[in-house]
C-alpha cells in the first residue's frame, strides 16, 4: 500500500475517532448563563492550525457569556467528512475557504464570516541547520521532508493545487518522506528533529519558538483564506452566529488572530445585540420587510427601518444620517450619496405603470389621456422620491409635461399614498409602481406604458463604507438575495437582477 492510501485510511480513521470524541462530549451537562438560564453547549469543528489561538477565544468568550464551547480539532476535510456523515455541530472552522465552498455546496454550511488569511512557508529548526535557501533544496536527498496531506489537509490541498500548475508538484511530491494528518502535526516533526523542513503556514510558527520560516519564490501566492461557517443543520444558529460575531469581531476575537500572527481583515465592533439600520425607499418595504424579521429572528440583532421617498432620504443622509446599508428606489439615488456607498449592487427593477379605478371609467390607455379634461391625476413628488423623479422624466420623453402637470392635484412621497387616494375616489389616476399595484387588483387597474426606456427603476443596495458593522449588514445583503427573498420580490411585482454578493465585500 503506498503512502496516499495509507493517509486516506487514516483519515477514516480519524472521521472516527472524531464521531466517539463528539459522542462522549454530547453527555456534558450544560451552564447557567449571568441570568441563571441554562445554555447548551456548542460544537465548533476546528482546523488544527487555529487551534492556539482559538483556545484563547473559546477561554475569553466561555468566561464572559457563560456558555461551553466544545471544540473538534482536526484536519479540515477530516472535519467536513464528520459534520456530512454526524450530522450534527454548529460552527465550522477550515484552515482554507475551499472547504467551505465545498461544505456550501453540499449544503452542510450556512452564514460565512472572513476571519483572517495565513501564507504558506517552508520551516526549518531556528537557525536553518541544514542552509536551505532555494526550492530546489527541498529535493536534496540529505533532507527529510514532511507536508500535511493534500487529501485531508488544508495546506496540503492548496500546496498540491497551486505546484500543479507549475510542474512542481510532483518532485516535491516524490521529495516527501512522510504526509501527516495536519500542519500541527508537521511543525511537532520538525520540533523533535523527526524531520528536517515542512511545509506550514507563517502564523502557525508563532507557538513554535524552535522553529522559523523560509520564503520560497514558488510558495507566493499560496495564501489560505480563514473563515467560521454556521453549519446549516445546528439546533441553536443564533447562539452559533453570536459566538461567530464574537470571533469575527475586531476588537475581541480578531485581536487574538492578531497577536498569533495571522493577517487580519476589517471585522465589526462587539456588540452582543447589534443593531443594524437600513434606510429603503418604500416602495420596498413589502419585499424586504418579511427577510427583515427572519434575519433579525436568526441573527439575534435589531434592523433599525427608516422608509421614506429616496429624495427624503437623501437629504437626512447629506444632513449627517449615516445608515449601515441603502436599499434605494432608483440608482439615481444611491449616485447622489457615493461617498458613503461606493459599491452599490443592482438587486432588482420595478415598472412605472398608470393605475386606475377599477373598469377604467376614464378610458386611459396612455400617458397622453392624462391630460383629459376632468381627470385628476397623482405623481410623485419629484425632489422626495425616486418615483416622482422618474416620473417627470418619463413624461418629459414622451413631450407632455405641460398637458399631464395640468391635470395633476396631487404630488406625494411614496406611492402608497397614492393607492389610498385613489381607493378613497379623490383621485382618477396616479402615475406609481407596479408593485404599488400588487396588493390591490381588487380595486385598481394597471395599464403600462410602452416605448419609454426611462419608465423603468433600477434598485441598487449598497453597504457603508465605514460601518461598524458592515460584515452584519453584508449578510442581510445575502439574505435579501436569497431564493426566499427573491420569490417575494417577483410576488410584490419586482423583475429580479441577479445580484451578485461577492460584489459587496
């Protein structure tokens, strides 16, 4: 048998060893939190090469909110293979977001929180005995080699991946005297001389003072991304995601990735009950506001709404209102505050349509029979909202400004207002959203106009650029993205633009 399938065999091995260690924690009772309410414990599945550091986490957060953290260690395919066949666990923590990608697609993860990046390196016993300077030198016969696995392993599947495609994949390869289950594993080698050079990632020689690292030239690039996934089938997510936060968290658990030697990203301010605000047209309002709740339920956090016309709420951002996210009711909104959100992405677009009383008394079927005498006609207003600036815009095409404005008695900030004067009778007709529409075709009529580019509105949302928590705001961003929300949206009369969230980060 040769050296691959004896790792392979050992990583059954070891899926096993990891099901009976998680079995025989199960039985741990669980502690009362500072209110003298019982909590249960969580299960965090851990790549090996966090494992220092989130020991100081797990110390700092059990000491604080009283609730265990019982930790899985281990290489991180060792440790997806368990959470797929277990089924069970809460968080997940591999040592490269390929894992998580792949945990996603097997529909084991859910929320994802960017942590941190580490690099590979070469490392030898400190003061480099053996004077290995190049690449090449991996090759000598004099040296005992030792990597983590590339089929178990983190480090060992991106260092695998990434010499593949240079053609130096196999030397080193054949190079190698032995694969370990995980990186710690090779670093402890090398610490009891059982092996002269490793490959490891530069953050983990923080713990190992006997040791240093080599930059190589062909390991540039090889940089594996950190993040803490929610598993998708946890019994308690907002307990999982409140420990996420606390990890992801710059001024908590980030500082520890900090002082470990891992190269850090922008997380969030700490906060154990975050609140959130969103300013969003109103025209949105009846397709977000459903995901609004469900995100608050499962985050545990509060979504601060503030829905108004868009020029309104321009006006409160430019007097020194600064929201964590901007769902706006046209780009033309959202381009008037690009200091504060300078990478809007557009979700979705809404049609202007005519709507009447219903059986059209009036005979409308165009822009032009607006302007019949004795119609009172509603727009919206155009300083206060997107939907009466596109309004005038759109009549300004079709050259009937004058006729249309005449017969206008009204001018309002949303188009709910107008539906209700219309369903009141004080008006004949309103220029307004389809989706203004959709909850009232028992009483109303929509009649669209055709061959005007400009009667359409384009809905970006964007995330501030200086939130304190932007990470927070960039998951309901998901979360309106989802196939959930998007059903909605079609519902309430919307045409779906298939955002892209990675757009955001």
């Amino acid at each position: 048998m040769n050296r691959m399938a004896w790792v392979l065999v050992g990583s059954v091995v070891v899926v096993g060893v990891l099901l009976f260690m998680m079995n025989d924690t199960a039985s741990d009772k669980s502690v009362l939190d500072k209110q003298g309410n019982k909590t249960e414990p969580l299960m965090l599945f851990c790549a090996a090469s966090n494992r220092g550091v989130m020991e100081l986490i797990r110390l700092e957060y059990e000491s604080e909110f009283h609730r265990s953290i019982q930790i899985q260690y281990g290489a991180s395919q060792t440790l997806l293979s368990a959470i797929e066949v277990s089924e069970t666990g809460d968080l997940y923590l591999p040592a490269d977001d390929s894992f998580i990608e792949l945990g996603r697609q097997k529909n084991l993860l859910s929320e994802v929180l960017p942590l941190a990046t580490m690099r590979v390196v070469a490392a030898v016993r400190r003061g480099n005995p053996k004077g290995i300077r190049e690449f090449a030198d991996l090759k000598r016969k004099d040296l005992r080699v030792v990597q983590a696995s590339p089929d178990s392993s983190a480090i060992g599947k991106k260092t695998r991946e990434v010499l593949s495609e240079s053609n130096l994949w196999a030397g080193l390869e054949g190079a190698t005297a032995t694969f370990r289950t995980t990186v710690t594993d090779v670093a402890n080698d090398l610490v009891v001389g059982a092996a002269d050079a490793g490959i490891v990632y530069d953050a983990l020689l923080n713990a190992y003072p006997d040791l240093e690292g080599v930059e190589l030239s062909e390991l540039d690039g090889l940089v594996s991304q950190v993040s803490l996934s929610v598993i998708t089938g946890s019994k308690q997510p907002q307990a999982a995601l409140h420990f996420a936060r606390f990890v992801a968290a710059r001024d908590r658990g980030l500082k520890h990735y900090a002082e470990a030697g891992f190269q850090v990203l922008k997380g969030d301010v700490w906060s154990e009950v975050p609140e959130l605000s969103i300013f969003a047209g109103s025209m949105l309002r009846p397709a977000i506001e459903e995901s609004l709740v469900e995100f608050e339920n499962r985050e545990g956090v509060r979504v601060t709404r503030v829905y108004n016309g868009c020029g309104i709420l321009v006006a409160q951002m430019k007097a020194g209102q600064h929201p964590d996210a901007y769902f706006a009711c046209d780009r033309e909104f959202m381009n008037q505050v690009p200091d504060l959100f300078p990478k809007p992405v557009d979700v979705s677009t809404n049609q202007l349509v005519i709507l009447v009383q219903k059986g059209n008394p009036f005979g409308i079927e165009s822009l032009r029979d607006l302007g019949k005498k004795g119609v009172r006609v509603g727009v919206g207003h155009e300083k206060q909202c997107a939907m009466g600036w596109l309004t005038q815009n759109t009549i300004r095409q079709a050259g009937l400004q004058r006729e249309v404005m005449e017969n206008v008695t009204v001018q309002t900030p949303t188009g709910d207002m107008l539906v209700n004067q219309l369903r009141a009778g004080s008006l004949d007709a309103a220029v307004a959203y389809l989706s203004n529409a959709a909850g009232a075709a028992d009483y109303l009529d929509a009649i669209g106009i055709q061959g005007l580019s400009c009667s359409v509105a384009t809905q970006p949302f964007a995330v501030a650029e200086n939130s304190p928590h932007a990470q927070l705001a960039e998951r309901l961003f998901l979360k309106l993205c989802s196939a959930e929300s998007q059903e909605i949206f079609l519902d309430e009369g919307f045409q779906w633009q298939d955002p892209k969230p990675s757009d955001q980060n």
